[in-house]
C-alpha cells in the first residue's frame, strides 16, 4: 500500500494509499463527502470525487464555457495530472511552455504552481521561512511567490508581516532578477500574490514601483475578466508575469 497518482486523469486508483499516515481506498470518499477537499483523494479519485465530468473541448457554448471555468470541475484532474503525465522541455512556446509539453493548452487557473510562502524571508533575515533566496527558488523551479508588502520608512518594501519582525528587502532588486530570468527563459511564467501587510501599501504605490522597473510593465498579463487565456498564448505574447493581490484596498487604489 501506499500514495499512488493513477496514469489515467479520470481514472480511480482501486488500491490504497496513504492520507497522511492513514491508508485509504476511493470508496471511503463515497460515504463521506468531505474526504475530497483533501488533494490525495483528488489526485487517486477523480471519479469518485467528480472531478473530470467536464471536457473543455466539448463545450461549444461560450456562456457554458465560462460557467465551466468557474467551476471546481473544469478538468480539475488534467491539471493535476500534467507534472507527472508531462514531458519536460526546454523549448519555446507553443511547444514547451514553464518546463512541460503540455502544459501550452491549459488555461491559467486550471494549473497548479509550486510556490514559495513569504519567498523573500531567508537566511539573510532571523527567523527565516527559507533557506536560499528567491532567485535560488526561481532557478530551481517554483513559479509562484507570495510576498508581504509593507511601507517601512516611507518606501515599500518586502517584509514579513512588519518592519521589524524579520527583516526588508528591497522589490525593485526582486523584480530585476525575475525580470533577467524571464528575460533568459521566454517560455516561464511566474504568478505574484502580494499581501498589503504594514504600513498602509496600496496596489497603486506598488505598481508605480513595479513599471519602473525595464520589462515589467510589457511582460505583465493585465487580466479583463471572463475566460482566462491558455498560457502557450500569454507566452508567445511575451507576457510571463501574472500578479494577485489579497488585503487593503482593491487595485484601483
């Protein structure tokens, strides 16, 4: 027994694996519902879980199309399955796009993205959440990063829930090196998700810092609602950053 991922993206493992330190079967989640808010039934129980119902490429209405991507069930288990169905690349886009053969024809948000909690906090600052720095997550293969923005001084920076706690680090040496990586590699795409944390910050005040910076501002994805495009088209559009925000004020302000 033990954690298995079935080959098949609509298929149930009929075996047992592990949740946690308990083994379990897809039959259990038959009887209690809740179980598929857990990811190792979605991954070992699509079926069961009701997962795969829904086939993009046979939706033709445009209206159901964007009912469909606002559902849990849109190919929830393709998405899952690409990191170990995929074929790694090092290609462009159309053909290999963030490392993956097939990944070029999945919309954004019917992705998963390795990303980093608080990415800026390392070793250079006490109580840190990570060893390395961004840049060494970067290159090594996480394409998401959720960053505290606070206002220390009178300057954003990046922090850790404050000033003081654990330490700044300056966004615009951030952005210059995401920047120089998706630069170098035209067929990655990152995802920031800032927290307006201390100090006031606004999406405005940080976006008048981000497009200072040379190639930010041509490489962000500006999103204007409805279906969300496929990133094998963001790609060949040179737009490789895709930025989210949670808390203070809405990005009008």
């Amino acid at each position: 027994a033990g954690t298995h991922h079935p080959v098949h993206s609509c298929q149930d493992f009929t075996g047992e694996f592990a949740v946690g330190t308990i083994e379990r079967r897809c039959d259990y989640a038959m009887s209690k519902s809740e179980m598929c808010h857990k990811l190792e039934f979605q991954l070992n129980c699509p079926e069961t879980c009701n997962l795969c119902n829904l086939e993009r490429g046979s939706i033709s209405n445009e209206e159901e199309l964007e009912k469909a991507d606002q559902s849990l069930n849109i190919d929830y288990a393709r998405s899952l399955s690409v990191t170990r169905d995929g074929t790694a690349c090092t290609g462009s886009a159309p053909d290999c796009c963030n490392g993956l053969t097939n990944a070029c024809n999945l919309r954004i948000n019917e992705m998963l993205f390795a990303a980093m909690h608080n990415a800026n906090n390392d070793e250079s600052h006490w109580n840190s959440n990570h060893q390395m720095p961004l840049e060494n997550a970067l290159h090594n293969g996480f394409r998401a990063f959720y960053l505290d923005v606070c206002i220390c001084n009178n300057q954003i920076v990046f922090c850790h829930g404050n000033c003081y706690w654990a330490g700044t680090q300056d966004p615009k040496e951030v952005f210059e090196n995401v920047v120089a990586f998706l630069s170098s590699h035209p067929s990655e795409l990152v995802i920031f998700n800032f927290e307006m944390a201390h100090g006031d910050p606004t999406p405005q005040k940080l976006w008048n810092l981000m497009r200072q910076i040379d190639g930010m501002r041509q490489k962000s994805y500006v999103h204007p609602g409805g279906s969300w495009p496929e990133l094998g088209t963001l790609l060949q559009n040179g737009q490789q950053i895709i930025s989210f925000k949670h808390n203070g004020n809405n990005c009008l302000n």
